[in-house]
C-alpha cells in the first residue's frame, strides 16, 4: 500500500494527549502517519507516547511516527512505534513491521488483563510473572502515588474522574495502563467478593486504600513484657490486638483512669489509622532536629510525605499548614497585585510605529537658469544659477579614412589661333578670357590675351572690316573633342556681339593638343557620407567629456548644449584629387559648451512647486515624502540665460502631530488604542507595543504621562 493510501496527521508542538488520541481515533483511514515537529509535548513525555501506543493497540489502525527528534525516536521506539526521519522513508516494510509490534504488544497486554483479572476474582493471592513488553527493558524506573495513577487515568481517557468510576470496563484498563507506567509494577491485592458491574466510588476508593495499605504490610514482632518496680512494660505486637487480651484487663483494673485514656488515644488512632499499625516504623524520620527558621521552613518542603506514617496529631498539623499555605497563596496574590500594578501604570511605556499613506502625485515647473544668478531664488520666477562647461574645437576632433569612387577626368586642352573681323564703326577690346564658340559644333573657346581691333572703314558705300590675325585661343575644358580640322568654313561667334553685323572670328588653322586621362578621385560624395558619420560620434565623445567636467553634485543640462561646427572639415586628398589607393582621411573638428546646475537647487525647486500645489489641492498639512528625479521637458533660450521646463513625480504624506495623539490615547486601553489609530485615513498601518510585554492584557493600557509614550513614523 502506498502513502496515498494513508492519513497524515501533523502535530502541533503543544497538542496534548487528549486530543493526539481523539484525532488518531477519528481518523478516517486505517493507517496513518503522525507527522510530530522536534521539541513537541507528545515526544517529550514517556507516559504520553506510551499512552498513545495503548490506545492505538486497541485499535484496528496502524501508525507510524515521522520526526527528526532524538530523543523522541528513543520513546516512541521503546513504546512500540516504527520511527522513521522523512515521510520518503515508509514503505510497506515499515507498515508490517508496525503490524508486527503491535500484534505481539496486544498479546502481552491481553496475558497481563487476564492476569489482573484473575487475581482481583481471587483465583490467585501471588503475584503472576507477567511478560515484558518489548522495547522497554532499558527504561527507569520510578514511583507513583495512588492519587497521581488517578490522574493520569484521568488526563488518558480526557474526562473527571467521577465520570470514569461509572464505566467498570473503561476502568479497568486505565488502571492496568497505569500500572504499567509504574514499572510493570504489581501489587498482591487481597481477596474481595465479585465486584458488581458498577462499583460506587465509595467502594472503589476504600478498595484502592486497603491495596495500597496492604503492599506496606510487615510481619508483626513478638510480644515482649518487663516489668520493673511494678511497672509492666509491653513492646512489639499490634496495639489494637492487645486491647483485648488478659494484660489489657490487668491494667485497666489497676488503674482505670489511665485506661480510659489509652482507648480513647488508641480509639483515635484505630478510627484515623483503620487496620494498620505502627509497629516495625521508624519515628526518628518524623522529628526534625532543626529549630526556628529551618523548622519553618521544612513546613513547605516538596518532598512528599511518607503515606505510611500517621501520628495523633497528624490532623491539627495538616490544619496549620493549610493556614500557612492560605495565608502564603494570599500574600503572593497582593505582592503580585501590587507588582502588576506598578508596572501596569507606574513604569511601564507604550512604543507606537505608524506607517502614513504616501499620495502619488506630479508637477511641473518653469524655471530660470542664470549664469549671473549667485544663490537659488524661489521667488517667482523660479532662478537656479548655472555654471558653464566649454571644450574648445582645437581639443575635440576626430579622424577617420574613407574609401573614394569618384570618376574623374583630367588632360591637355587643344589650342589655335583665330582671325576677327570688325564690322562695327567703332574700336572693340577683348579681354582675355573671352568666349569663342564654334559655330559647327557648338565648343567653347576662350582668348588668352587682349585684343584691340580698329573700327571699320567705308568707301563708296561698302564697308570694309578691319582685321586682327593670329589671336590665341584654347578650349574652355580638356579632352580631344576640342581638336579641330581647320576647312574654310570653320567660323567662331563672339561673346555679346553679332556674327553677320558686327564682328567674328574665322580659324585657318587646326586647333590641336587636346587629351582626357580617367582616374578614381575623392568625391563630394564621399567626403560628405565620411563626415555624417563622424560628427554624431564626435558629438557624443564631447558630451561625455563636458559630463566629466562637470563637478559632483551638478547636473548638466543637455537641452543647452551647443555645438561649434564652423570649422571646416579637412580631406587628405582634397575632393576632385586623385586617390590612388581609393582611400581618403577625413578630419572633424567642433566646439561644445553647455550649462550645469546644483542637482539639489533642482529639487528643491520641484520640491517647493510640488508642496505649493499639494497644499493648495489638499491643505496644510502635508508634507512632500518623496521626490523622483527631476525630468527636463522643454529648454528654451532666452539671451544669455535659459528658461527650462522641468516636472517630476513625488509623494506626499499628512504632516502628523504627535504631542495630540499623546494626549488623545493617553490612559486608554492597548485595544482603544488600537481602535483610535485604525480610524485615521491617512495612517496605512501602525502597531502599539506595550512595555514590560508580560502585564497580562486585561491591564494594558497607554499611560497618562505623554511622557512614556513614544510615536515613530516611517
């Protein structure tokens, strides 16, 4: 069968017996597991385990024991329970040896029941060799009262006394398991009549008194008489048998007053005592050779009393020690009255925690930064002074090699010479550099020197142009397109002037020398794609080291740095050179400046708008708990200075006035108390601690010396 298959019970470290039994019993499978924590009552107790174990032989159920105490492994064995560590452990090995042990046990008890049984119908006056239980052959032995076997029947079965006496059965085996729990001890009980089915009380407890009297019982010494000078003198025998006897009447014929007193004593004696005697005692053991305070003393000794010792004035004894022991238990109640209330009212302090509620609430904030402002301002506007961070470009660069695909060309330019031709009135000068264009394929060419040519002359109605040769020309770019195979047509219009009417050029000659040469060169392209990739990073190198600059405690405020990127980049080689192994270094040099403020100047001006506000929603009787990092929304400029946005997030709690609640609690109940602060909305949890803490409850209350009473608030 499987631990599915069975019931765990757990045991509280301080369940007593009673109701260990009452659960084992109610337990709805037939096999459980008593899951028992180190430290607890049952495993500290010999009597309690071994109690369980009686009730559970009676029993169709099976129990194994779970638990990590030592010493509770040892009782619980030696009772007869299989004792395992961890619940892992029990297999059904364990349940057949459980059922094994208790098969066995219930054998034995049953030979003893019998046994007991049969000596208490007077079948026989020895006492019978009973069987040991097993496991128990190492445990010490120890003395029980009458009185203290009643109560653990009593405490066993969980109901008075009285109640018990009703059931003989039930009776009959809490005595044997007490019994048993006296060392196996048992006693020759004498011959009694067939008890009936349900004994009184009465008739039970004069037979538990004749059992125990009878286990003292001695052989009695041999009558001794001597006389001297007239006088007899008996020793040994029992005093009550030598009432009667022939000695007896002698002595009450020659004195009868003195016999009238002896049976009155032995009267007493015989109606205090019953059928005992004191022959064979020792009464030296009664006489304590101590006087005053020891004599005092020895009234309240623990130490019990030997039962079979009972002398005349036993009776007024026991009335004066219960006079002391009224009048101690009296006075130990008014010295701990008068204790309790010296430190329920006198000495004792009250410590109270509260914990406030935070509201979450958010602001927002104008304020001015100043680089001439000296100290933080909360007048209205709001002016924190700033300092300024610069890094100069010279000392914030960066350098980077790029690749080049740039297709460029490069060559010689062709070159001739022309004729002009003047049709105006006028004289005409020609700067160098004037445009010729190729009237048959539209090139352009240009003069290389000044030309100055006369005006035209007429005769006879016909103008006659005049004339400039050989005027050095080349083309405006190079390549070979330029080249030109001088024909008689090869004509040139000029620059802002009219070919047909006022003046052009006509080359006799070829124009020659023209080339064009491809090569990879730096483009702007390249140069401009190189430098976005390097002024980011840049930008970022010197906000870090403005950053760094910074001194501790101030924040810088990003939203006023600047950036100083008038310096042009330089290109090694330049754009449009050649780069003959494609590569080209680019490098990037700016300037950054910005502005940092007190972090603490921050807050307390968000701090201050964040209470102003909450003062104004709520009241006056708040205070700012908490404030997040203050958040920069919005940076403008404004001349020199900056004009920031800043908002944060916060909590705030209701200012509280301890010295009120003082008053408010003082002389009230812990529970009053207690009541009195769960009734404040704005107090989330609190907790009252009384000292001293052991003042029972019932006395507790706050004192009404504000004094000793402390309030912290977290």
């Amino acid at each position: 069968m499987s631990i599915s298959s069975s019931e765990k019970i757990f045991i509280d470290p301080r369940e007593e017996i009673t109701f260990i039994v009452e659960r084992l019993l109610k337990a709805e499978k037939d096999r459980v597991i008593l899951v028992v924590p180190q430290n607890s009552l049952l495993l500290s107790s010999l009597v309690s385990i071994d109690i369980l174990f009686r009730k559970l032989v009676r029993t169709k159920k099976l129990a194994i024991i779970v638990t990590e105490d030592e010493y509770g492994k040892s009782i619980a064995s030696k009772a007869g329970f299989v004792v395992v560590d961890k619940v892992s452990q029990i297999t059904n090995e364990q349940w057949n040896l459980g059922n094994n042990r208790k098969i066995s046990i219930k054998e034995i008890l049953d030979e003893r029941k019998k046994a007991l049984l049969a000596n208490i119908s007077g079948e026989s006056h020895d006492i019978e060799e009973l069987p040991e239980i097993p496991g128990t052959e190492d445990i010490e032995e120890y003395q029980v009262t009458e009185q203290e076997m009643d109560e653990v029947v009593t405490k066993s079965v969980g109901l008075p006394y009285e109640e018990v006496l009703e059931k003989k059965e039930e009776i009959l085996d809490e005595v044997e398991d007490a019994v048993e729990l006296v060392n196996n001890q048992t006693d020759v009980i004498e011959e009694s009549p067939v008890v009936p089915e349900v004994p009184t009380a009465e008739d039970l407890e004069k037979q538990e008194l004749e059992s125990s009297l009878k286990k003292y019982a001695k052989p009695r010494r041999e009558v001794k008489e001597v006389e001297l000078d007239g006088i007899k003198l008996v020793s040994g025998g029992d005093i009550k048998s030598y009432i009667d006897s022939k000695e007896s009447a002698k002595m009450a014929d020659s004195n009868n007053s003195f016999t009238q007193m002896t049976d009155i004593n032995i009267d007493r004696k015989i109606k205090k005592v019953g059928s005992s005697s004191f022959t064979g005692k020792d009464f030296t053991k009664k006489v304590t050779d101590k006087g005053g305070l020891g004599a005092l003393f020895s009234r309240f000794s623990l130490k019990r009393r030997n039962p079979d010792f009972r002398d005349e004035n036993d009776f007024i004894k026991k009335k004066n020690r219960k006079k002391i022991l009224i009048t101690t238990f009296v006075l130990f109640i008014l010295l701990f009255a008068v204790g309790g209330y010296v430190l329920a009212f006198q000495v004792s302090t009250v410590d109270i925690t509260l914990t406030l509620r935070a509201q979450d609430v958010s602001t927002s904030a104008t304020v001015l930064l100043s680089t001439s402002a000296e100290e933080l301002s909360l007048e209205s506007p709001i002016t924190i002074p700033a300092k300024e961070y610069s890094i100069p470009a010279d000392n914030l660069s960066i350098s980077k090699t790029g690749t080049a695909d740039g297709n460029s060309k490069r060559g010689a330019k062709a070159k001739g010479v022309v004729t002009i031709y003047n049709l105006t009135a006028e004289s005409v000068t020609l700067g160098a550099g004037t445009k010729f264009k190729n009237v048959t394929n539209g090139l352009i060419y240009v003069s290389t020197t000044e030309v100055v040519l006369d005006p035209a002359t007429v005769s006879s109605n016909i103008k006659t142009p005049s004339t400039k040769d050989n005027v050095a020309l080349e083309a405006e770019n190079f390549g070979p397109q330029f080249n030109i195979e001088v024909s008689d047509k090869t004509r040139f219009s000029i620059e802002s002037y009219s070919t047909e009417e006022e003046m052009s050029a006509t080359a006799f000659q070829s124009f020659q020398g023209g080339t064009e040469e491809a090569f990879t060169s730096v483009s702007q392209e390249n140069y401009d794609k190189l430098k976005e990739t390097i002024v980011p990073d840049l930008k970022k190198q010197g906000l870090d080291r403005l950053k760094s600059l910074t001194e501790s405690g101030y924040q810088l405020i990003e939203g006023t740095v600047t950036y100083d990127e008038t310096k042009t980049p330089e290109s090694l080689p330049k754009v449009g050179e050649e780069a003959k192994d494609k590569t080209f270094n680019l490098t990037v040099q700016i300037g950054i400046k910005g502005l940092a403020v007190k972090t603490s100047d921050l807050t307390e001006a968000v701090s201050a708008v964040l209470k102003n506000n909450a003062q104004n929603t709520n009241g006056g009787n708040l205070q700012i708990d908490d404030i997040m990092n203050p958040q920069i929304d919005k940076v403008e400029k404004n001349g020199d200075d900056y004009v920031v946005t800043v908002s944060s997030k916060g909590s705030v709690k209701t200012q509280i006035t301890p010295e009120q609640m003082k008053k408010d609690i003082s002389g009230l109940t812990i529970q009053q108390a207690n009541d009195y602060f769960r009734l404040i909305d704005y107090i989330q949890d609190y907790r009252v601690n009384f000292n001293p803490g052991f003042v029972p409850d019932s006395i507790k209350r706050v004192p009404s010396d504000t004094s000793r009473i402390n309030i912290k608030t977290k």
